[in-house]
C-alpha cells in the first residue's frame, strides 16, 4: 500500500508542478488515466474473495459431501455478485480511455465560448 501511496504523490506532484502544457485536453487524458488506473486496481479485490469463498466452499464440501449442490449453487451466486465490482471498475476504465466524455464536454464549452 505504500508503494501506491509514493507513486500516487509522485503523480500528482509531477502535473501540479509540470502540468502537460498549456492545452487542457491533455490534462483531462492524463487524470483519466489515472482514474482509470485506480477503477482497474478496483477490481483486485474481488478475486481475492472469491479464491476465499471457493477455499471455503470446498472446506464444507469436505466436511458435508451431501450438500455439495446446494453449497455449489450459493458459491456461484455469491462469486457473480462479488465480480460485479470488478466488471464495473473495468467498464469505467474502458470508457475514460476510449470514450472520455469529459474532452467531449471541454471541447463543447471551448466552442461555446470562442476559445
């Protein structure tokens, strides 16, 4: 955790003191990227739940064999709920990366005004 913490700082030092240049577009990209960063990072934990629920999973399977489908059956309901975390961090990174909506609205409002 500290490692992320020296390299988040890092980051952020660098933009407030060398900011990309004087054109605000490249500033969005690069804070998307980073937001981006941190949704895919997001998505870390639900894979350490779910090899701790199946780890669990096949402890009671071990200690009641006779209830290994209604055990299966809860253990894959519980790993799509825990996924879903990781699968929006994913779409949020897809979307600041590919189709950030927040150029399109500086590039709109810099129209608007006549900049």
């Amino acid at each position: 955790m500290l490692f992320f913490n020296e390299m988040f700082q890092a980051v952020i030092g660098t933009l407030t003191v060398a900011p990309t240049g004087n054109n605000p577009v490249s500033n969005i990209i690069v804070a998307s990227i980073i937001g981006a960063t941190i949704a895919v990072l997001a998505g870390i934990f639900p894979s350490f739940v779910q090899g701790l629920a199946a780890g669990k999973a096949v402890e009671a399977v071990g200690r009641q064999p006779e209830a290994a489908g209604q055990i299966r059956s809860t253990l894959l309901i519980g790993s799509v709920v825990a996924e879903t975390g990781g699968v929006y961090g994913l779409l949020v990174s897809l979307i600041l990366i590919f189709a950030n909506p927040f150029v399109n609205m500086y590039i709109n409002a810099a129209q608007t005004l006549g900049l």
